[in-house]
C-alpha cells in the first residue's frame, strides 16, 4: 500500500477495475465484503461499469491519481458508485460479482 488515501481492497479494486472496463458497454462489476465494511471505511465496497471512469474525467478527476495514493474512498465519494450497507452481522468473505450482457 502507497500513498495515504481512504479505502480498502474492494474499493481498489473496483476503482482498478473501472480504468481497464472503460468503454466496454456490456460490463458492470461489484466488488464488495460481507460484513459491510471495507478497509477503515463505512463502504462495503463499490460497483462500476463502462461509464465510471468517464464520469471522473468527464468532472476533472484522474482515477489514476486515486490510484496511485490508494485513495479509492474520495474517488468514490466524489464520482458515485459506493455500496453502503452498514454492519451486516455477517463474515463470509469478499464478493466480486462481474455481469457482462
């Protein structure tokens, strides 16, 4: 981990994900923990899909720049896409979940 940003695993990953699915219409992907919390964070994780990234940029934003300072939190905050659920009272693990039509 670099930089000194707010997010967890799932948020990257998700934030990740939006930069290499950009103008791909037919893929949406949610990643997301179980037990409603990722990292030191109140989101479970984030969904995106095609037009994620081009909503950032679209607002002046680099999610490369989130990237870098692993900062997926604000990006998220910022562009949309969160998956806030609160406590779950559940634990089974991380749920990545890829639709493409």
């Amino acid at each position: 981990v670099s930089g000194k940003g707010l997010g967890g695993r799932n948020q990257h990953l998700a934030l990740y994900l939006a930069t290499k699915i950009c103008c791909k219409k037919n893929i949406t992907i949610l990643c997301a923990g179980t037990d409603g919390t990722d990292g030191p964070t109140d989101a479970a994780g984030a969904v995106v899909d095609y037009e994620t990234a081009t909503k950032a940029v679209e607002k002046g934003i680099d999610p490369n720049h989130y990237l870098t300072n692993c900062d997926s939190y604000r990006f998220f905050q910022e562009v949309g896409g969160h998956i806030i659920t609160g406590n779950t009272g559940t634990n089974v693990m991380d749920i990545i979940v890829a639709i493409v039509q």
